[in-house]
C-alpha cells in the first residue's frame, strides 16, 4: 500500500527545475521524477522514471550533462531497467545558427536487451528557425559504437546519427518540444537505432506547468522497441 502511494504521488508530480541560458544564465540543472501505477484484480505494473541534467555556458561554448534511469515490474516480473548518461558540448564559433556538436554518451537497457552501449563522436548542427518562443534545430554526424547485447554478441560500428529537434511555445501557454533520432550503422545492414521524445506543457501559472511525455526506443539489431507515457506537473525555476 505505501510503495502505491510513493507511486501514485510520483505520477502527479513531475518536479522539474529548469533554466534558460540568458546573457546572465551560466549554469542550469534540471532534476525530473515521474511514474505510473496500473492495478487490477489479477494485475499490476508500475513504472518509475528519473532524470538529472546539469548545463553549463560559457561565450561560444555550451557544456551539458545527462543521465536518466527507467524501472517498472508487471506482475512482479522485471519490465524496465534502462540506465542512460551522456556528456555532450556545442561550439559556437562560426556564423549564426551553426554550431559543431560533441557526444559521449553510455546505455545499457533491459527492456532493448542492451547490455553495454558506448557511443562517442561529433558533427554539425543548424537552427532553421531560431526565435524565443519557435525553435527548429537539424544535426547531423558520425558516431563509433561500441556495444554488447545481453544475449551475448558484441560488436562494434560506426553510425550516421541525424537529429531533429524543436520548440514552440503558443502564446506562453502551451510549451510543446521534440527530440527525434535515427541512427544508422555504415556497415551493418538492417542495424538502425531510434530514439523520440516528445513532451507537452500546459502552463497554469509562469512557474508551474501540467506535462505529458512520450518516450519510444528502438533497437533494431534486437528486435526491441519500448513506448512508455508519463504525466504530472512541473515546475520551472530560472537563474
């Protein structure tokens, strides 16, 4: 009954600290809890899922950090234990809206059936659109992945990693944003990666917001997929 009701409470409440890099901002960091609770006669399932980033900025150069762990059991059998971190920087220091970008960035997921996952390397970026309240940003690059399958294969290879990404906000009511990417090996035909998040806001005051979020993954060479959907409220704090 108490671990339902740690449950239910993480479900309704998204706790979220946020900032936005101004001319004054130089640091960020964003902590986010969320969770379900499905309970029947003969079932049960619940999922938890939890997310600290850390920013950092600087004249022509932005430094981030995240890592991000998703838990859930259905019927007392595991469902999700699917640990992600990465450390990525952006480099401005050409013309407006382009900057080069840096990643590293480790997985390992039971639900994709991913062991270890080790991806590192680099590309470009370009904002198409690039205003306070709409935001369209294309990336492009070259990732080396290292990996293991709890199966037992290992393998490595190098993938095309293109990214989109967006932000809108209507009328500084609804916040809607978007991160979406494919990644395909160069060498291993059929091996492709996606990863899509997608979140909406409803602002009911300036700091507090009602949120909904859509996460899907997939691993190809596994033949995994997962799609999890999580609610609550957050709150924003800038600084």
């Amino acid at each position: 009954m108490r671990l339902t009701l740690l449950l239910f409470l993480g479900m309704l409440l998204h706790l979220e600290l946020k900032a936005q890099y101004s001319d004054s901002t130089k640091y960020h960091i964003v902590l986010s809890s969320t969770g379900s609770v499905n309970r029947t006669n003969e079932d049960k399932a619940y999922l938890l899922n939890n997310a600290l980033n850390l920013g950092m900025k600087r004249e022509h150069f932005v430094l981030n950090s995240s890592s991000s762990w998703l838990y859930g059991k259905q019927n007392n059998s595991l469902s999700n234990n699917d640990f992600s971190s990465t450390l990525n920087f952006n480099l401005y220091k050409t013309f407006p809206h382009f900057y080069y970008w840096g990643l590293l960035n480790y997985n390992t997921s039971y639900s994709l059936k991913l062991k270890n996952q080790l991806l590192a390397g680099g590309g470009i970026a370009y904002s198409f659109l690039d205003r306070p309240n709409a935001y369209v940003n294309l990336s492009d690059g070259v990732l080396f992945d290292q990996s293991s399958l709890i199966v037992g294969e290992s393998y490595n290879t190098y993938r095309n990693s293109l990214r989109l990404q967006y932000h809108f906000a209507i009328k500084e009511i609804i916040v809607i944003d978007g991160s979406h990417f494919l990644q395909n090996s160069f060498s291993r035909k059929g091996d492709h990666i996606i990863r899509s998040t997608t979140s909406v806001g409803l602002k009911l005051r300036k700091w507090i917001s009602l949120t909904t979020a859509l996460n899907y993954n997939k691993l190809n060479i596994t033949g995994r997929e997962n799609l999890n959907l999580t609610y609550g409220l957050s709150i924003d704090q800038y600084f």
